[in-house]
C-alpha cells in the first residue's frame, strides 16, 4: 500500500516523518552492506514502518506507540520473527492484558493461518495465561481447523495446549468428529493416536487397543483403500509384533477385504507385514488371493504378496521388488 | 556463529530457530547442518539430537515437526539428515520409515505427497525423493532392524486333506531348492527359470494379468512410467560383501548385525536400484511444475515463487542422481528423463547444495581450523 492510498478502514495512511507522536525518533535505515545484492524493492511504507522499527529496537524502548508500530509492521510483513520478538518484550514490560493479545493474533491469522511466528506467539501467550485459557485455545484451533481441517500449525498448537494445561475430556470424540466428517484426515488420525497415548484421563495404549482395534476395522470396511486406518492399526501394536503376527482375527480382515478387492493395495501390503511377523494363514485362506494356486509356505506367500504389489501397486514396484529380495535372505 | 547455535540448544537436545523462537525439527537440521559445513559440529550441539528426532518418528513411519505431531515430508528428511550428520541413528526405525516414504509417491501424479492423503506438491520432491538417497546411505543398519522371517507350512483349513498336503510339499520341495512351487498348471506372478550361467535361479519378473480384476489403463504416472527389471538378482551373499564394502566406515557397527538381504543388484555394474520411481518424479517435475514465464510450483495452477523452485530442482536433481552410497562421494549412477540435456548437476545429499561447492565449502573451513 503506498502513502496517499486507503487501507481496508479507509483510513490515509500517514508517514511516520508526518506523525507528531515520532517527531522525536530518528528512522534507521535497513543496513544491506557495502555491495548489497538483489536488494528488495520495498514501497516506501513498508521502508518507512521499518526504519522506525529499527529505532525503538536499537534504544529497547518499550512504550505503547512501539507497542502499535510492531501491530503495523506485523500487518505489513507477518513473518519478521524479529517484530513479534519484540513486541513480546514490550507486552512484559507493560504488563499487558494478554487475553486481548489473542484478538489480535485471531486478526492476524485471517490471512496468516499458516504462519510459523503467529503460532509460535500464541503459545507463548497462551504459557502465560495458563489453564484457564485452554477452553479458549480448543476453540480456536476447532475455529481453524473448521476451514482446513489438517492445518499442521493448528494441530500442533492444540497437541501442546492439551500437554501444558488440559482439556482432554472431549478430545477423543472431537476426533471422531472429524473422522465422521472426512475419514481420510490423516492429522485427525494422528490425534487420535496422540490421545490415546497421552491422555491422563485414559488408560493408555495397551489397555485401549481391543477397542482401538474395533474402532479401526468398521473405518476400514467403510473405506477400505484408507491407508490412514490400516497405518493406525499398525500402530496400536508398536513393536509388539507377536500379537500382530498370532491375531488371527486381524488377519481375517485382510483376508476380508481382499475378497471383495483382490487389488486391495492396503490390505496386500499388511497382509505382507503380517506373514512377516509370523502370521500363518491357512491354504485355503491363500485361495483367496488366487484361487489358480496352491500356497503352501508362508515364505511363498509373502513372496506372492510382493509380486502383486509389484504390478498392482506399480509406482511402487521399486520398493515391493527390493521387499521380495531380502525374503528368502531373511528368513530363519 | 558456535555461540549463537549454542545458544539456540536446547536441553531436549532441539534446537529454536531464533532467539525465543519455535522449536521443532527443523531447526535442529538447519543448525546442524551449518555447524557440519562449517566444521564446528562439537558436542554440545550433537548432544541429545537422536533423543529429540526420535521422540518425534511417528506411528506411520514418518517424523513429525515436534514430538506428537504428524509424520510430514519436509520434518522427515530434517529429522533423518540430521540424525546422520550427527551420526546418531539409534532408535529410529528405517524400516518403517522407508515405507512410509516410499508410500508417499502418488501413483497418478509421480510426484510426492508430504503426509498421508494430501495432495502432492513439488517442493516434497525434494523433501520425500530426498529422503530415499539417505536411506541407501545406511542401510546395513535398516536391515539389521528387519524382523526375522520364520518360514511356515500353511495347514489346509481341513484337517483330513493334511496328508494330501504334505506330500504335495515334499514334491514342491524336492524339485526346487529354494522352496518355490514349480508347476505347470500354476499361473502365478513367480515363474522360476534356470539361469545358464550360474548355479542359483534367475528370477525374472513377469507382468501376468491378475486373475479376475484388471484395472483399466488410464492417463497416470504409474502407467506412464513403468520401472523396468533388466538385471538378474545376484547370489546374496556376493551382494551383500559388495554392499558392506561400500559403505562408510561408521556403519562398521551394523556391518555384523546386517543381514544378507540388501539392495537389488545387476550382475554387470552392480546398480543399485533406487526404492522409488525416478522417472515418474521427474516426469511431474518437468511436466506439471514448470511455468512457461520460467520458475516452478506446487502443481498447475498454483503461482510461482523461489522456493517451490529451490525445491523443484533440488528434487528433479535428487531424481536424477538417487543413489548415494559413500558419504563424501558424489552420488554416482545418473538416471535422466528425456534428453541428457535435463541433466543437472548433483545436489548434496544431506546439505542440498551443489556438489562441488559443498566439497569446496568443507576443505575451506577445515583449512581455517587447523
């Protein structure tokens, strides 16, 4: 915006060398060096903002008017790390309400939702608000995450509120929410998972995994070619993979799955993991896959299974080719 | 420059990326690879690094921004870079790391997604395509951490037919050494041929159709691009002496723990195949991600700006050279879409800059040190 135009308000907007306010304070230039290159071509606003900057930074003056000059100079370039830096020392030093502080980082985050500075100022506000402001920032991640359901700032912000001051009691069916909503959020799924492992009001990830499981299966044969759901079935066993690979009935979904989709890559691909961890389906199991052959070993099995995923799940034939080559060399 | 990154650390062994600034995977790969380039990459810096990358691998495989966080391209080759700079790898799991990445190449576009059922941008060409040179780097060690595979008999869900089964076995068994069923009424994707010149069975790969479902061909970069077998699978264990040889002397440690499996190799040059589709990357580098005033992007339709085409090139380059094996050593075997003109120049793979500029940049500040 250049001097002499209106801003959204309508408002002129006034040089700082024409602000009574600043008549003391002398601007300092941006110093680029003796042989500056690809200098930026700045509008004289923006020059102007930040040379005043510069000179309430270069004095640490902490006052309202530098308060208001790190609001201006936030608006025009939201990523200078140095700004918000700044204006934290200056709300400290003042003493500043800071639950009006999140007004104006909510105004911000209209048009900077995936800005690093902008969440990184929130937490710090919200550290110091502490518990009574986690209500608030559950709200407004769910504000957020309403119009981009998988914004990464967003999830984080709401991972580290729930860690540093609570409010887990609905988190669980805010991420069933979400996955009602669209069963494909990968970062609802990751929620999920965080909650369960986290949650002081839960009993944690071993204790939760039959009906984790449970859970998981009905997501899977509503979208079977979710790899979200079948990831997140992996990942309720960690590295217990003996009771992955004795689950005859974890098995059978797959086997399920790929009698109504014989190219179902998911359930191909687990299937493999599977064998590997010692799951031993039957022959007639087996038939499943491919009713032409007899399967007889499950080192023949998960060599079959790589085969497939080498033409069914072709971008990826690298990957299955280099899976089916360390089997036989593996093997005990 | 040692006293700001110094300053920076932080006691969970992360790094801010400012003073009073953010603290996440990212700047621990930043600040570490800058302390490695510049030859100041003491103790205090490496302290607890693995500690903090690690808490942050995800169930998926992948690595996220911050521990909890979702698995996530770009936090993913930062976390692996910058445990391998620091040559602290324990903990992580390179398996499920490897497919998880390996997962992320869309099968329609070629190029990579950053997270799990999102759309693909170029910048994770570098990010994701990045990832798969590292890999290759160590991989004694992801196969140390492959579990073991226990071969079974399949019983017949009827227990009547378990003679019948077993003599089938003992048939099976006795006509192939390795194991394989070889019959001729068999339509299976496995067909076993013996090879003239060598005692051990030339396995060849043969695209059968799949009994029942065949997918229409349609427009996508997995059709498009179809990766093509020409070598045989080597005896394992010559391959596995060729591999140990290959790399850096600290994986000595995963040397006696590594199994004999490791990456596919071609009898004549012993090429080692990369885990993903080098062409069908390139092809969405060069044909979805460039703007005709010059510059690349996200994916059509989205404008340009320089670090999708930092990230676009670095990626293509990644493409182009995916094998990287001895560190110090440039990445060997090029692999380019269309004519050698594309060809770029290699990219470091842990620093993403130009080859010959990191050699230069290291025996600079050796030099100064000494």
């Amino acid at each position: 915006m250049q001097v002499g135009v209106e801003d959204d308000d309508g408002d002129r907007w006034i040089p700082f060398s024409e602000r009574s306010e600043w008549s003391d304070v002398q601007p300092v230039p941006q110093d680029d060096g003796p042989y500056p290159v690809v200098s930026i071509a700045y509008t004289s606003q923006f020059r102007e903002t930040m040379d005043y900057f510069r000179a309430v930074l270069a004095r640490d003056e902490r006052s309202d008017r530098s308060l208001e000059l790190t609001e201006e100079a936030i608006h025009m370039n939201a990523g200078n790390y140095t700004v918000w830096h700044f204006r934290r020392l200056v709300l400290e030093s003042l003493g500043k309400d800071l639950w009006k502080e999140l007004y104006f980082i909510q105004d911000v985050a209209k048009s900077n939702h995936k800005n690093y500075q902008l969440w990184h100022h929130r937490r710090w506000v919200a550290e110091k608000l502490g518990v009574a402001v986690a209500p608030e920032e559950l709200r407004f991640t769910e504000l957020v995450l309403a119009s981009d359901a998988k914004n990464y700032h967003a999830w984080s912000h709401r991972q580290w509120v729930l860690k540093a001051l609570g409010g887990w009691e609905a988190e669980l069916s805010f991420c069933s929410m979400l996955l009602q909503e669209d069963i494909y959020n990968n970062s609802a799924w990751n929620q999920r998972f965080f909650v369960i492992k986290n949650s002081p009001l839960l009993e944690g990830l071993d204790s939760m995994r039959e009906s984790e499981v449970e859970y998981c299966i009905n997501a899977i044969k509503l979208a079977p070619l979710n790899e979200s759901s079948w990831t997140y079935l992996r990942g309720l066993f960690g590295n217990d993979t003996k009771s992955l690979g004795d689950s005859q009935s974890i098995g059978q979904v797959c086997f399920e799955e790929l009698a109504r989709d014989r190219c179902c890559i998911p359930a191909l691909s687990f299937l493999l993991d599977l064998v590997c961890y010692g799951f031993q389906p039957t022959v007639d199991d087996c038939k499943i896959l491919d009713s032409s052959i007899e399967i007889l070993s499950s080192l023949q099995l998960a060599l079959y299974l790589c085969e497939r995923l080498e033409v069914v799940d072709a971008i990826r034939a690298c990957y299955w080719a280099w899976r089916r080559s360390l089997l036989p060399a593996i093997i005990k | 420059m040692l006293q700001f990154l110094t300053r920076m650390k932080d006691s969970s062994g992360g790094f801010r990326l400012h003073e009073g600034g953010e603290m996440d995977v990212r700047g621990c790969y930043t600040a570490i690879a800058v302390a490695h380039i510049l030859g100041i990459l003491t103790p205090t810096i490496t302290y607890k690094v693995n500690e903090f990358v690690v808490s942050c691998q995800t169930y998926e495989g992948g690595i996220g921004g911050e521990p909890g966080a979702e698995a996530h391209g770009g936090y993913t080759f930062c976390g692996l870079a910058a445990l391998i700079l620091t040559n602290q790898m324990e903990g992580l799991d390179l398996p499920s790391l490897l497919k998880w990445a390996a997962k992320r190449q869309g099968k329609v576009e070629g190029g990579f997604q950053g997270r799990t059922n999102k759309l693909v941008d170029g910048c994770y060409s570098f990010w994701q395509g990045g990832i798969f040179p590292l890999i290759q780097h160590v991989i004694p060690r992801l196969v140390s951490q492959l579990p073991v595979f226990r071969n079974h008999l399949l019983h017949p869900a009827d227990e009547n037919d378990v003679l019948h089964m077993c003599c089938k076995v003992k048939t099976c068994l006795e006509s192939k050494k390795t194991g394989f069923v070889h019959d001729n009424s068999i339509n299976s994707c496995i067909s076993g041929e013996e090879d003239e010149g060598t005692s051990e069975p030339n396995i060849q790969i043969t695209r059968t159709r799949i009994e029942g479902k065949e997918s229409p061909p349609i427009m996508s970069a997995e059709t498009l691009f179809p990766l093509k077998f020409h070598g045989s699978y080597q005896n394992i264990t010559d391959a596995q002496q060729h591999s140990t040889d290959c790399f850096s002397k600290e994986d000595e440690q995963t040397k006696h723990g590594a199994a004999q499996g490791l990456s596919t190799f071609n009898q004549d040059s012993c090429f080692v195949r990369p885990f993903f589709n080098t062409q069908a990357l390139q092809a969405y580098v060069l044909i979805c991600c460039q703007v005709l005033e010059g510059g690349l992007i996200d994916k059509p339709g989205k404008p340009r700006d320089f670090y999708h085409t930092c990230y676009c090139l670095s990626g293509l380059s990644t493409a182009q050279h995916p094998t990287w094996l001895q560190a110090e050593a440039c990445p060997s075997e090029s692999d380019v879409l269309g004519p050698s003109c594309n060809l770029l120049e290699p990219t470091h793979p842990l620093c993403n800059v130009h080859f010959e500029r990191y050699l230069e940049a290291r025996s600079f500040f050796n030099d100064l040190s000494l």
